[in-house]
C-alpha cells in the first residue's frame, strides 16, 4: 500500500494543484490524505476546500481549521504585521466551508493490510496525538517520542504522520516511525518548493519519500498582495521560511 500524505497546504492554490498533478503521475499511489491546515496565510481558502472535495480526499483538522471552525478566527498571528491576514482569513469562507472544516476529525487510523489482518497501523494528525497546535520536532529527546507513541497507542512496526511544523523529516524511536510531511503551501525548510510525502507500506519496514515539485509562485505572490495581505507573507514563500539571517523565528519553530 503506498499512501500520499498532504499537509499544512495553507490556502495556497497553484501548490496544491501541482502536487495533485505529480501524485496524479505516479500510479503506484492507492491512496492521498490529508493532515490539516487547509486555510490559513494563503488567498484561496474556498478554493482550497473545493479543490480537495473534488478529488475526494479526506483528512484531519489541523489548528488553523479548528479556530475557523470554531470561532471564525484562524490562529493568533505570529506577529502584529500579520494582523490583517488574520482578519482577511476569518473573513473568507463560507458558512458552508467553515462547516466542512468543522466536521474534519481529530485523527485517522489507517489499516494497510486491511482491517481484518495483523499488521501495522498508520496514524495521522496534525500536531501530536494530544493538541492540534503542539509541535514535534525531528531533535526531540527519545522520551519525547516514547510519550508522544504511547499517547497514541502506537506499537513497533506502526507510522505516526504529523504536519503543523511545515519541516520533512522521518525518524525511529522503538520501532515506532514518525513522519513529518512538510508543507504544501508554506515550507520552512528553505526550500520554497511544494512538498508532499509517499509513505509505501508494502515491505518489511516503511520506506518514506518526500518529493518537492515547483509551482507558479509569482501567481501566489501576486495574490498576496492583490488583496492587501501582509508582504511578509510573500517573503516567506520566496525564502522558504527562511529569513535573511538564516534563523527561523522562535514564532515559527
């Protein structure tokens, strides 16, 4: 069973399509999921949501649903010249949408060998297995991993998936994996590409691939700044993430 997994797409139209495309192309995919963050930062929310209810894909809420869902608020701003995102994003979807991201679940478990048959699970969520908005990092201690597995009831063999921090990495603790799929719409790894996950389930062990396909982000851009969202926004897809200094903002990490 091979999985493409999707995240933290942000409301970032053209880089969801061309990872639509790219997992479109590769024929080995039996499934895509995605692990929340619909909205959020980027111009299109509603098309966002259409987008992936077109192509039939379900998922998981992550932090910034959960707020617009809840309170029509998206998640506070990591700064106060992102206040005018925040206001435009709790402004933009539809009653409709906004119930649609209500309804998306905490969590998904996957069976690849079917529910019926022993064999390892594939957890999916936003943060960690406790809070939406907690961040897993790949250089967490041992124990950090152990806590967050047994939160989530996972064995050796099983696959923890998680988004929210916008970093790829793949990681083993116990005999539990840990895959952080990255970003679609908003990396902070400096690369600036749109990224995705191809979790293949069908040997011994789990073998993870991150592909990074290049999208038109000058239309991103061009956008941002069409509706008057904060050029810092801009600034960031331009550099994935990473600011001139070379630091990422402890807002950010």
């Amino acid at each position: 069973m091979h999985y493409a997994l999707i995240s933290d797409i942000h409301a970032n139209l053209p880089a969801l399509e061309v990872v639509l495309n790219s997992i479109a192309a590769r024929p080995e995919i039996d499934a895509t999921y995605h692990l929340g963050d619909l909205v959020g930062y980027g111009p299109w929310p509603n098309e966002t949501i259409s987008l992936l209810k077109g192509f039939r894909i379900s998922g998981i809420q992550g932090h910034h649903d959960d707020n617009i869902a809840r309170s029509g608020s998206p998640a506070p701003p990591a700064s106060n010249e992102l206040l005018s995102h925040v206001e435009w994003t709790a402004r933009e979807p539809t009653p409709e949408d906004k119930a649609f991201l209500a309804r998306l679940p905490f969590r998904m478990d996957l069976r690849p060998a079917g529910g019926h048959v022993s064999g390892p699970s594939v957890i999916l969520v936003h943060g960690t297995p406790l809070r939406v908005d907690s961040y897993w990092f790949e250089d967490q201690p041992d124990s950090f991993f152990e806590e967050m597995a047994a939160a989530a009831g996972a064995r050796a063999g099983d696959v923890v998936c998680c988004g929210h921090t916008h970093l790829p990495w793949h990681r083993e603790v116990n005999g539990v994996h840990v895959v952080n799929t990255g970003s679609v719409g908003r990396p902070k790894d400096g690369n600036w590409r749109a990224g995705y996950v191809v979790l293949d389930m069908g040997g011994q062990a789990p073998v993870v691939e991150f592909p990074r396909v290049e999208y038109h982000i000058d239309r991103v851009i061009d956008e941002i700044r069409r509706n008057g969202l904060p050029e810092e926004l801009a600034q960031h897809l331009r550099t994935g993430g990473i600011p001139t200094d070379g630091k990422i903002a402890a807002h950010d990490r």
